[in-house]
C-alpha cells in the first residue's frame, strides 16, 4: 500500500471516530429533548414535548446509538491495525504495535475477526506474510546481508540457504547473526538499513555476491565506495575493503558484475561498457581485441537479433572477435567460458 492509501484511511478513520466521539458526547442532550418510546418517531425540542426522557427511552436510545457505534469504533480500530501491519511487512512484534498507537484490544480485535493471527506470544503476522520476514521477527531479529537484498530492491545471484539476521541479542537455531549496527532501520518492515546489510555483506558473503549487491547499490546512487571504506577499518576488514575494489557502478546486469569479476580474476586487460565508432557501447573489451556481450532476454527478440547480427559484422570487419554468453554459462559454467575466452585471446584456434 501506498503512503498516500495508507494516510487516506488512517484520515478516514479518524473522521468516522471523531463523528461518532461527538455523537456520544451529545447524547445526554438528545436523550433530554428526545422522549422515544418503541415503535413511535423521535420528537425534538421545538416539535415536541420538553421533558426529560424516561429510563426506558435512555436504554432504547442506548441500544440504538451506542452499541452500533461501539462495534464501529471497535471495526474501525481493527481495520486501522490490520494496515499498520501491512504497511510494515505483515509481520510484526505486538510491542512494535503498541508503540505505534495501537492497545492490545485493538490487536484481540483484529485476531478475534481473522484479519491477523498471533504466531506466539507477542508475534502477529497477516496470512501470507512473507516467511523470510516472519523467521527475522520470531528470532527477534532484522533481515540482513544476503536475506535483506531483495528487500532493499539490490541485485542478487543466489539466495542464501540460511537467514543472514541482525540480531542485537541472543541467537535462533539455523540462522547466520551479525551484531554490528551503524545506522538505524530506514525502511517500515523488519529489514535492516542499507548500510548495515552492504556491511554485513561486504564481510560474510562470497566476493561475488556481496559486489553484485554493492554494485547495484552504488547504480541507484544510494551509497558510495568511500563511505562503506569508511565503515570498514583495520586488518579484520581487509577482505571486505578488497571487494570494494572490484565494483565500479558500470554493470548493466548481475551477470555482467559476475563476468567482470572473472576475466579480472584471469589478469585480463578488462574494459566495460566501451563506445566503439561504428559498434556502439560493448559489455566488454578483452585486451583490447576481444569484444565479449552477454545476452539477457532480449536478446531474442527478432528486432535485437537483427540488431546483433549488423554489430557482430561491423566488429569483425574492424577487426575484433566477439564471443556472446548467456546467464546460465556464466554463472553456471564459468571454466567453460574462461576456457573459450583464453584461446581466443591466446589465437590459438584449432581447426
Ligand atoms: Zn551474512
């Protein structure tokens, strides 16, 4: 839901309580210039008789004003909660709850009319609540590292078999903790903030993973290679530093991070995203010869083939080799390529 949404009904709700507070409020009044009685209509001062109601209309008028407003007011808070918790992932502690506003009858409400369920003691969740989410808030902990890349909206190769938490105390059975914390939560679900997880990542995962997550960081402007250096000091964070130097904010793909990282591992001259006159922008130049393009799903499209073909020609009829790879040789296959990229490189093709 949209922080617009989210506002419009918090706005209408609040309307709707504040119509019905006044309503109450003024009962008294219109008990004392109301005298109702069943099956007759209600005559107002001015229209009717000017004595105090008797108990029997007071407790009639009771059943008819009150209690509807009750259940509505009751609804109403119910509602209320059910999109708060939306809003902040589906999941959630009660005391998180609590201190956005809500009481812990407007939570019994809410379970009470199935539109959330208590998972244990002091954990709600809203069906279908996503169960990376709900495994970070039973273990009272934040997403993080390589469980927080998707919900930063960072590019990811491989989901991690176990939870990567931020976890300030204790520990839960099957999950990787981190404990270092430099910035607070920035987003509403139970995630935690975006240099924590580049930090956590920069230090536990594979080099591979955690530069495609800086990587796709660093293209949406969203961090920079200095601050995290920053954030990383001394001889423990010297690994981490080291894949700092591997991402530079060229990619265009996951897999084109993937592939960088490989032809550099091999000390091939690498260059990416080059402007050849007459080509165009290439995924990458080897050794200044060999133009290697990695090809996403739209290189299938009849206009991209076409498209293809005219730029392969153009680059052999300047003189360069071209190899094209797809995601699953790259990332499931890497020797092979490396392999095919080398006997290029090295002319030695054998026919
Ligand atoms: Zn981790």
């Amino acid at each position: 839901m949209t922080d617009l949404s989210q506002d419009a009904i918090l706005l209408l709700l609040r309307a709707s309580q504040a119509f019905l507070l006044a309503a109450l409020l003024d009962f008294p009044t219109f008990a004392w210039r109301c005298r109702w009685q069943p099956g007759e209509s209600c005559r107002h001062a001015g229209t009717g008789a000017q004595t105090r109601g008797d108990s029997a209309a007071w407790f009639c008028t009771w059943l008819i004003w009150i209690l509807p407003a009750g259940a509505m007011v009751g609804s109403a808070g119910s509602m209320d909660v059910t999109s708060y918790l939306k809003y902040a992932g589906s999941v959630a502690r009660t005391a998180t709850l609590r201190k956005a506003g809500f009481s812990d009858r407007n939570i019994r409400v809410a379970i009470g009319a199935g539109q959330m369920r208590r998972l244990r003691h002091g954990v709600v969740a809203l069906p279908g609540a996503a169960p990376d989410l709900v495994g970070a808030v039973l273990a009272n902990g934040l997403l993080s590292c390589g469980s927080a890349s998707t919900h930063h909206r960072l590019w990811r190769l491989h989901q991690p078999t176990a939870l990567h938490l931020l976890c300030r105390h204790g520990a839960a059975k099957d999950v990787v903790v981190h404990r270092e914390t430099v910035v607070p939560q920035d987003v509403p679900w139970p995630v935690a903030g975006l240099t924590d997880v580049l930090l956590h990542g920069l230090r536990c995962l594979p080099e591979v993973e955690a530069a495609i997550m800086v990587e796709s960081a660093l293209l949406q402007g969203r961090t920079t290679l200095d601050y995290l250096r920053g954030h990383l000091p001394g001889n423990r964070n010297g690994a981490a530093r080291r894949v700092l130097d591997l991402v530079d904010g060229t990619a265009g793909s996951p897999i084109e991070v993937v592939a960088r990282l490989l032809f550099r591992s091999e000390g091939m001259f690498v260059q990416t995203q080059v402007d050849l006159p007459g080509i165009g922008i290439v995924d990458f130049l080897l050794e200044g010869f060999l133009i290697v393009e990695l090809d996403g799903e739209t290189h299938l499209q009849p206009r991209q083939v076409k498209k293809d073909r005219l730029r392969n020609n153009a680059s052999t009829l300047d003189g360069y080799a071209v190899l094209r790879y797809g995601y699953a040789q790259v990332v499931y296959n890497p020797q092979k390529v490396v392999d095919e990229v080398w006997q290029v490189l090295r002319g030695r093709v054998v026919r």
